[in-house]
C-alpha cells in the first residue's frame, strides 16, 4: 500500500529472518526450562508471530517474514514471551530498533541485546495541542499571566489487551506547585477527539503569597515551569490505569509567541529512561531489510524503462541494461527480483531469461555443470519460478505437506539417531510411502505448470541441446536443474519460505522432510549412479527402492511435458514429444459439405506440435489439428448429444466434439490441451458451452454458426500476477540500485575502454565483469548513467520542494520526529555544501 504525497507514492516494506535466541533467563521453577515465541511489532502493534519452540533457553526459529507497512512508524520492535497456560504470557525482553536507524543494519545478521520492558517505556502515538499564554489585568489594576491548554486530539494510540478507553491528564508544574486537570473518557477508540480547553493561573498577584499555590513575584519564574500532558488507559483492572505516553513542554518557549499550535510524538516517562541490565536477558539474531521507495509518475521512467525492457534484444545481451544490473550488484538475486517483477509486468520475461541463459550456455564447458552457479540467470529463473509458481505448489505439495506436519510418523532412517522404541524398518517404510506419494503428485502435476514456467523450460532445453549435442539426457538435466533442485526440493525442504505452512516446522518433522527432500532431489537429477551420490550409507540402503527404470521413466515424461512449450517457430530443431494417446468417440467436423455428422471411434494422439485421429493405432492420421490453431478447449453440455463426458476442441473454422471414455479421462485431454495450447495467441476468451445444432446453438439461441461466445472461457493462470506488480515501483528500485552501485558503473565503463584499445591480459580490476562487446557495453552503461543522473536530479529537486513547504510540528512531521530531524539536518548539510 503506498502512502500519497504530491507528485509521488511512498512505499515501505520490510523483509525479515528471525533466526534465534540464545541465553534467555532461566524459569524458576524445577525444569527451569521455558516456551519461547518471537513478535513483530510495528510500534506497539503486532504484525507476526513466530511459532512456539518448547522447553529451550536458545530456541531456534528460522522464520522469514514480509509485509507491505501501510502507515508511519517510529520502531520495529521485536519481543520474545513466555508462554504460560494458566496466565498472560510473560515478556521476557524486546528488542526495539528505531525507523532511522534500521539502514545501519540493512540486510546483516545481526545479534542484539534483549533489553527489559516496563510499561513507562512502551509508548506510541502522537497528541495534538493549541497552547495559549496572555496577560489578564485584574480589577485592582495587576497584571497576571494565564495559560489555556486545548487537548484536540490523538492518533495512533497502543491497544492494551485488545481495548482503548483513553483520557488525558494535564498538569502545570513548577518548583513550589502541580496543578492537574483531566479530559473525559473516550470509549472504545485509539484515535479520540477530546477538544477540551484547560486554564491554568501562570503568575498571581504579589498580595497572593500561599506558598502551596506558588508565589511570583519576578515572571522569570515561568522558565521554571512546565505542562505535562499524559495519556491514560482506563482499565478495569484492579492495578489501575495503564499509561501510554506523556509530553512535556517547558513555557519559556512561549515567550517567543504567546500563542503555539502544533502536533507533538508522545514520549516515554522519565523513569522509562533508566538504565537497566541487559546482560541477564539474553540475545536474538536478525535480518532486517527495511525498503523505502518513492515513486514519480510512470512518464519519469519512460528512458531507463524501455532501456530495460530491451534488453532481450540487445545483441550481445551481455551489453544490456539488465545484464548490467547483474554485474554491478553485489549479489545476483538483488538485480533478479526487481528485474523479473518488472520483466513479468510488461510480458517480456520469457525473451529476457532465454537470452540470458542462452549467453550462460554458450559460456559452459562441461554439460555437467549447466546452470549449477548464482548467476544471473538462475536467480532469476528461482524468482520467476517463486512468484509463478506459488499455486503450482499449492495444488502439488500442500495437501501432502499438511499431512506430515500433523501425523508426526516416525520416518528417521538413520541407525545412530534412532529413538527408543522405534524399528528401522518401520520408519524406512514411512519414509518410502512419503517419498512415493510426493513423486508421483509432482509427475503427475505436469498439466498444472504456469505457463510461463513451461516457456522458460523449453527455452533451456532448447539451447543445452543445441550446444551439447552430444549429450542426449542435457536436455532433461538443464530442466531438472531448476524444477527439481531448485523448486521441488527448497520447498518440501522448508515449506514455510514457500507459504505452504505459516511456520518453520518442528524438529521432528523438519528431519523427515530433509531425507524426502534428499530423494527427491536425486529422483529428479537423472544421474547415472545414484546411490553413489549419497554421503550417508543409510540413504544410499534406502535410496535402492528407487532404482527402477519406472522412476527414471516417469521423471523424463514430466520433464518432457513441462518443457513443452507453445513456440511453434522452434519446430525444425524440437523433436515431437508425445503427450497422450488413446481411443475417444469423435462427432464428424462438417469438413465435407455433405455426408452424415455422425460418431465415430478414433485413436487419437496428441503431441507438442499437433493434436491427430486415426482409424487404428499406427495409421496414417485422418485428420491433424495443429496446435496453433486450438483456440480453446472446453467441456460441453450433455445435453447437446444426450451424451456424458463430452468435451469441444474449438479451431478457427469449426469445433471438435469428442467423448472420452469416463469423467476422469475427459479432465485429462481438456487439462492436457489446454496445456499445451495455452500461450496461443488468438487463444478464445469466450465459447458456447452447447452445440450448434438445428440452425442455432443451444445455450445462447443465437443463429449464426459463428456468433461470438456466450460463456467465459476457464482455464489459464489461477490468478493474474501481472497485477500484482507495479511497474513503476519496481523501475525505481532498480534505479536506486544502479545509483547506489554507480562508482561500479564507471568502473565498467573504464573496463569496457581499457578491452577496446588494448586487447592483451584483462587488469585485474576489470576480470569481475562480462564484457563481450565492450563498444556496446559501453553505449549501454552511457545511457543508464545518463538516466540514472536525471532521476537523482528529479528527486534532490523533489527533497528540495518538500523541505521549503514541511512543517515541523505538522500531523505529517510532529515534534519528536527524530528521522524528520535528521531529514533536516541533511538538508541543511546539502545546503551548506552547495553555497
């Protein structure tokens, strides 16, 4: 969610890992051992929560966390409780890092100290007040000072245990005299409205000399004193009222302007400020990556987009913008995951990764290590394959997931870590049973691939094949690569970076899936000796269930339909794979002007490259349907023909009626077909579910054979996911990367003009980059310097703009923005410079 400003849209996200605690105090009881669970916060409010690890001082979580933070903040705060079943989980420490000062941690595990929690310190929100001194002239003629106090109203305040009933206390105070007033109750909010007016007497006559109320004879004695505006919760609870915030404001600076009006952050209460031991609390490991993104309209992208977008085109692609990217970051996967978002987006992620890959191949030596390193392409292939294929694995992986998470079968296979009780046997045969299930749902799951994956796939296996034609099982090796050990494998290895369960899974539970994990991982990979590729003896002993050539067999089909993809320009080079064959009941197509339309029994067969009938298997085709021209496949209604289990094969001219021989079969050729069809270009987004029959089609009554559809077509993606990206957004991250690597953009420049005078050894300097045309290499890092500049331009200017209107003091900035005054600070710096 982004946050309006003029002219821009502010995003915040954050990236966590919570990795673990260590040395946390003991329990005093006789186990003294402890339930342990890590939170979120944003302020005070909670945005996660880690599993509970039981009976440990140093638990392990291992859990990432992600969200879009749709409003300002001021910590992200993490705290660890206890768990307690019969009372409120007991805080054992926090850790609170201030929004200012998370770039210092930016993506670095980092162990901090667990400080102590006491409801003085736990504060959030902001209050807004109006503050007015004046002189009153009394009747005798004196002069004294009165101070009126307008409450309007707060935002933000915490929820504590789930309500906010919040009043404000208002104190004027000094050294002889504290004076308190309070608002009414607001029910039931955390943003009240107050708009309540307080008048205090500053300064008294000097014939009015109580002491208790404070005696004034010199005004300087107003610098002595202060207003103190706390926020209280009303609760029920027998300990009282809880605070929540308070501010205090000295009247001297009321001295410059009688009347001041502003918004102000609450603060913790002094005693909140003492310094406690942190020593005995323990300490908790992190990764934080804060991001903060200001985003113009899209025409101030327009250059370094389309420079971007290009790239795929851009001969060699080691000379374009987005390979360029990958070569200044100083890790791959932060040049993948803005690029293949916005490579996704417009569409252009298929010829941007075949490029690249295709560049990666030609580079490799031994067929053997294709697309085994972090490079460019595989992190991008890992990242379209993760925001692609988030379903896929939903629909393969979950069910079977859930299962293990929740049997707890015992499945150790390892003779050393064996439990009491527990026969080796039994578990290898547990173990067998999960390995077995998984590997036929992921054989069999080649019909629910994304398209976009299957598109890349073909592209990979295309160009392996190409430049090791020696090597017949490349082919298979290249996909595998990718689908196996980078997707399969990662995801039942750790489910909960892949949203397949909300947690890390227990101990117990997370050693099964490793050994599954393992061997499926091996499954995939085709590799000649398999059980030699086992460290441990015992999974080379269990790993001989496996070797069948069934195994072998079902992986290579899987491979074969997946990378299947519908580039029908590719079929001088791609040999026909068959998909599916068998015999249905076909209705004649009308091809003829006369003749019956009657049923008939076929063998069909369908390949990557045509769907066919013929009178008998082996038969020369009667008829051959290429796939280009499939423009949908839908099922039909049965009461078109009175006939069950009927499905429509649409092409530009006519429609295919056919009947498979049961429900099951039918689902098949219409998930099949649709597979293989599914990236046509003239691909229908409406059909008749009815025949045409009589002279008008059944469903819509329409008269013309070639009305247009009545019914939207199924099939495709389950979910759009080019909507869910903002191309703008992720234009500006990639901006903010070429801007923070720009030292290294010059560097490469300098490379590309040493290559083009001086073809000898490369200086060493200059070895870490991939220049293959250094004149176009550096064409292209002109134009990214060149756009990268005029954007930083756009912003200083917009920093600039934004600096001469802010106010401090404003609902936007209040007083006690410590990121707003070190924004001013900056500011001032960048001013200072400049003069």
């Amino acid at each position: 969610m982004a946050v309006e400003e003029e002219g821009l849209r502010v995003f915040q996200s954050v990236r966590i890992k919570i990795g673990e605690a260590k040395n946390l105090p003991t329990y005093p009881g006789p186990n003294k051992m402890r339930d342990c669970y890590c939170t979120v916060n944003l302020d005070q409010e909670e945005v996660f929560r880690t599993k509970i690890v039981e009976k440990s001082l140093c638990p392990f979580y291992g859990e990432d966390f992600y969200c879009e933070i749709p409003r300002s903040f001021r910590h992200l705060s993490f705290y660890i409780f206890d768990r307690d079943v019969f009372r409120r989980d007991s805080i054992i420490g926090k850790v609170a890092i201030q929004k200012e000062d998370l770039q210092k941690y930016h993506n670095r595990d980092t162990w901090f100290q667990l400080q102590h929690v006491d409801a003085d310190s736990e504060v959030q929100g902001k209050v807004h007040l109006e503050l007015r001194l004046s002189e009153v002239i009394t009747d005798t003629g004196v002069v004294c000072h009165k101070l009126a106090t307008r409450v309007l109203e707060c935002q933000g305040l915490p929820i504590v245990n789930g309500q906010c009933d919040p009043y404000a206390t208002v104190t004027l105070a000094g050294p002889y005299r504290s004076e308190a007033k309070k608002t009414k109750v607001k029910k039931k909010t955390n943003n009240p409205q107050f708009d309540e007016v307080f008048y205090f007497e500053v300064t008294r006559p000097s014939s009015y000399n109580k002491k208790s109320h404070f005696d004034v004879e010199d005004a300087d004695e107003v610098d002595k004193m202060e207003i103190r505006v706390d926020l209280w919760n009303a609760s029920n609870l027998k300990f009282g009222d809880e605070f929540l915030g308070e501010l205090r404001l000295p009247l001297k600076f009321l001295r410059q302007s009688s009347s001041y009006e502003a918004w102000y952050f609450l603060q913790p209460r002094d005693n909140g400020n003492k310094s406690l031991k942190t020593d005995d609390l323990g300490s908790l490991r992190l990764n934080v990556v804060y991001t903060e993104d200001h985003v113009f309209s899209s025409d101030y992208y327009n250059p370094l987009r389309d420079l971007l977008l290009k790239s795929a085109d851009v001969e060699p692609v080691s000379a374009s913008a987005a390979h360029v990217l990958g070569e200044v970051c100083r890790e791959k996967q932060e040049a993948a995951i803005p690029l293949v978002r916005l490579f996704l987006h417009y569409g252009r992620i298929v010829p941007f990764i075949s490029a690249i890959a295709n560049a990666e191949v030609k580079r490799t030596q031994d067929p053997n290590t294709i697309f085994r390193g972090n490079s460019l392409t595989s992190k991008c292939i890992d990242e379209t394959m993760k925001l692609a294929g988030m379903h896929y694995l939903q629909v393969t992986l979950k069910p079977i997931i859930d299962e293990i998470c929740q049997v707890h079968k015992p499945c150790e296979i390892d003779p050393v870590k064996l439990k009491d009780g527990e026969n080796l046997e039994n578990n290898r045969e547990n173990l067998r049973q999960y390995v077995d299930r998984i590997f036929t749902v992921i054989t069999k799951s080649g019909v629910s691939c994304p398209t976009v994956m299957c598109d890349i796939f073909f592209s990979l296996r295309e160009s392996a094949a190409k430049r090791f034609q020696g090597d017949l099982d490349v082919r298979y090796t290249a996909v595998s690569s990718f689908i196996f050990l980078r997707f399969f494998a990662p995801a039942i290895l750790s489910p909960n970076l892949f949203q397949l369960t909300p947690h890390h899974p227990d101990p117990q539970t997370s050693r099964t899936l490793t050994l599954i994990s393992k061997t499926i991982q091996t499954l995939g990979s085709l590799s000649k000796s398999k059980s030699a590729s086992f460290k441990e003896s015992y999974m080379a002993i269990f790993y001989d269930y496996f070797n069948e050539q069934k195994y072998a067999d079902a992986v290579k089909n899987f491979l074969d339909l997946i990378s299947s993809s519908g580039r029908r320009d590719h079929k001088s080079i791609e040999q026909p794979i068959l998909l599916k064959e068998g015999f249905m009941i076909k209705r004649a197509q009308g091809r003829k002007r006369f003749g019956m339309k009657n049923f008939k029994k076929r063998w069909f067969r369908l390949t990557n490259h045509e769907f066919t009938y013929q009178k008998s298997k082996g038969d020369h085709p009667l008829c051959s349907i290429p796939i280009e021209n499939i423009l949908a496949v839908e099922k039909l209604e049965e009461e078109s023909f009175k006939m069950k289990n009927m499905f429509q094969v649409i092409q530009p001219e006519r429609v295919l009626y056919i009947q498979a021989n049961n429900c099951v079969e039918a689902k098949d050729w219409i998930d099949i077909l649709t597979k293989v069809s599914q990236c046509n270009k003239k691909r229908l987004t409406v059909y008749h579910p009815s025949a045409y029959l009589n002279g008008h089609w059944l469903c819509c009554k329409a008269t013309a054979d070639n009305a247009p559809g009545c019914t939207p077509c199924t099939g495709g993606l389950p979910a759009n996911i080019q909507l869910d990206i903002d191309g703008d957004r992720e234009t500006e991250r990639i901006y903010s990367l070429f801007n923070l690597y720009l030292p290294k953009l010059e560097k490469m420049q300098e490379a590309c003009g040493s290559k083009s005078v001086y073809d000898g050894p490369e200086q060493e300097e200059y070895s870490t980059f991939v220049i293959d045309d250094p004149k176009e290499t550096y064409k292209t890092l002109k134009q990214i310097i060149e756009d990268v500049v005029t954007l930083e331009q756009e912003h200083a200017q917009y920093k600039r703009d934004k600096f001469k209107k802010t106010k401090y003091g404003s609902q936007e900035h209040p007083i006690g923005d410590k990121s707003f005054q070190s924004y001013i600070r900056q500011q001032s710096e960048i001013s200072a410079h400049s003069i």
